[in-house]
C-alpha cells in the first residue's frame, strides 16, 4: 500500500532531523546539522534492506516515487516565496557579496572534482 | 450572490490545494515556452524563474517578506513550498540515489563543504570592508550572509551585529541562493557537473539547500540528491565555523 512508503519516508525525515538536532546541540550551534542528509542516508539504506529481501511492494514504493515526483513543483512552489524584492534592496553591497561568493564556488567544481573518482557507471551515462 | 467572494474565500479555506492548481498551470505554462524555444532552456528552469518572478510581484504587492505566499488566496504557495514539504520530498529523491555513488566523493565532498564555506566567507568580509564596514563583527555578519541567509543572522546574533548589518548579510544569502537557482543550469556544461560526483562537490560549495535543489533540479533531476545531501551539512557547518574560528581569524587580521 501507498501509506507504507509514505509512512517509511516520513520515518526517515523524523530520524535524520532527530539526528541532526542532536549533532546541532553537541557542536552548540544553533542549527541543524545535517538532519536532511542523515534522512537520505537511512531511506537509502532502510530501502535496500527492504528491497533485498523482499519485504517491499511496488505499491509502497510508489509513495515514495510520487513524493520524488513532486519535488521539482514543490521548488517552484519554494522559488514563489523567497523574498526577492528585499534581495535587490539589500543594495550593491549584498548583490556583489552573493554573486561573487556563487562565482567563486562555481571555479570550484571542476577543480574539487578532480578529485573524486571519476563515475564508471555506465548506466548514467544514458 | 457574490460568485468572486465565494470562489475567493473557497481557495483561501483550501489553500494547499489551491497551491497545486496554482503550480501546476505554471509548470504548464513553463514547459510550453520550454517547447517554444526547442527544450533550448529546461522546463523546469523556467518554471523556477516563474516562481522568483511571482515572489518578486507578491513582494511588491504586499510589502510582505514571503513572495507570493503574502497574497491571501496563494498562501498555501508557502505551505507547498515551505520548509517541511521541501526537506520531505528531498529526501524522497534519495529513492533513485545509488550509495556506490555516494561513496565515491568521500574526501572531495567533505572538502568541498570548507572550500565552499571559507571562500564564501572571505568573499563577504572582503566587499564589507571595501563598501566601508571595517568594524570586524559586521565584516564577519555579512561574510556569513555570502555563505548562507541563515549562517548570516546567526552569526550576527551571536557576535551582536547592528540590525542594518543583519538584514544585508540575509540579502547576501538570498542573492546567493537565487543566483545559485539560475546560474546552474546555464554553468553545468561548462563545469562539468553532468554526474553523482560532481553534483555532491557542487552541493557542498554552494550549500544554500534551496538554490542548490532547484538548480540541479533544473540541470538534471537524477543529481538532485547527491547535491542535496552534502548541500544539507553545510548551513549546519557554517554555523558552526562563522561566529567561531572564522570570526576570530578576522579578528585577528582586522584587529
């Protein structure tokens, strides 16, 4: 059933947060850290798990999929609420710093990059 | 019978569903100038700058600081698009993420986190102190804002900074974020940014969560966890090293 996939999806946002509220709270910053990326980390795994042994119906994994699915309309969504008008009057001084610093992490990439081992998966490629 | 009253009151009452008419029709829209330019610029990308061209409109409108999610009857925009349905439907994009991938960053994708930080920051500090903010809690205030909106009032919290400074340093991070949006899909040939490794190394440089999703999401769908999930660390990492050893290595230059 759908739910089972929603409901393993909201399983895996709640643990990761909770991960990284506690990571946020022992590094004493007033964020946190990483609750995300920990969420992505157990849904990968806890659905690995899940599909290697079977214990996963096509059904359930469409909850998820439809979410995945709607991830680019919920960042249009995001895009209509940023405040853009106080980003242009934040003046020179806060244009220049963000478009520079972006600039800057662009060169980046491809240097960075270098680093990592290069993707032999051809499958990606596609 | 006031037939625009009650339609009005009808989508206020269900404003999320409202939303999903609402963005569906712009995505519509977005694909449509998409196909009339030969898929040229990608339908998605389009779309988001349909989005930031709507929150531009509803902040003019309102005088609000949340876009088009200001207007009465599009306020479910904000729910939609809001922190908690975003961070949701990020992690679900990890479904089709492949941890060998993954994997395969390691030392780059933590690396990239610092770079991306520490050169953002020195960005900040360095056009703070040529527009004039030569006192080092301000300098550190607005560099954080360069790294993300949230790293900036944090920072400036932490450290004191004046209200003005505070709200300049936000400005620095949603100019950031926006441009992030953008750019992306416009520097990925260019950069080379077509695979997992390189997405999670563009994730960790840039950081704004926000930016980082709709770029790659505009650049190629299938990147959009691997830079998600180091994108994640960042805020969180800033926070930690801004009003800290970055803000003390300022001190100690700028006195």
């Amino acid at each position: 059933m759908a739910i089972y996939g929603v409901a393993i999806l909201a399983f895996c946002y709640f643990a990761g947060n909770f991960i990284g509220d506690m990571l946020g709270a022992l590094l004493k910053v007033k964020a946190n850290v990483g609750g995300v990326g920990f969420a992505m980390l157990f849904l990968i795994l806890l659905i690995d798990y899940l599909q290697s042994n079977k214990m996963i119906s096509k059904a359930s994994e469409g909850g998820i999929a439809f979410w995945s699915a709607m991830y680019i309309p919920i960042v249009v969504a995001m895009a209509a609420q940023q405040n853009v008008l106080a980003a242009l009057k934040g003046g020179p001084l806060a244009i220049l710093a963000g478009t520079i610093a972006v600039l800057v992490a662009f060169l980046f990439v491809p240097i960075l990059g270098k680093i990592t081992k290069p993707s032999t998966d051809d499958e990606w490629k596609k | 019978m006031d037939l625009v009253k009650m339609g009005t009151a009808l989508f206020v009452k269900n404003g999320l569903l409202t939303a999903f008419m609402v963005i569906g029709v712009v995505t519509w829209l977005s694909y449509y100038v998409s196909n009339l330019t030969n898929k040229r610029i990608h339908g998605s990308a389009i779309a988001i700058v349909f989005g930031l061209l709507m929150a531009y409109w509803g902040g003019l409108m309102t005088g609000g600081n949340k876009g088009i999610s200001d207007v009465k009857v599009l306020s479910g925009i904000g729910l939609m698009g809001g922190g908690m349905l975003r961070d949701f439907a990020i992690v679900s994009t990890a479904f089709g993420a492949r941890l060998s991938e993954i994997k395969k960053t390691g030392l780059a994708g933590v690396l990239s986190l610092f770079v991306g930080i520490v050169t953002s920051y020195i960005v900040g500090v360095a056009l703070a102190f040529m527009f004039g903010y030569t006192d080092t809690v301000s300098m550190a205030t607005i560099g954080a804002g360069a790294v993300t909106f949230i790293v900036g009032p944090v920072t400036g919290a932490a450290l004191g900074a004046s209200s003005p400074v505070i709200a300049i340093s936000i400005a620095a991070g949603v100019v950031k974020s926006i441009l992030v949006m953008i750019l992306t899909p416009l520097m990925a040939p260019y950069i080379g940014l077509n695979n997992p490794q390189a997405a999670m190394v563009y994730g960790g440089l840039m950081g704004t969560t926000s930016g980082t999703a709709a770029g790659l999401a505009a650049t190629d769908p299938r990147l959009v966890p691997y830079g998600a999930m180091t994108a994640t660390f960042y805020t969180g990492l800033g926070c930690l090293l801004c009003p800290s050893i970055l803000f003390l290595m300022t001190k100690a230059i700028f006195g």
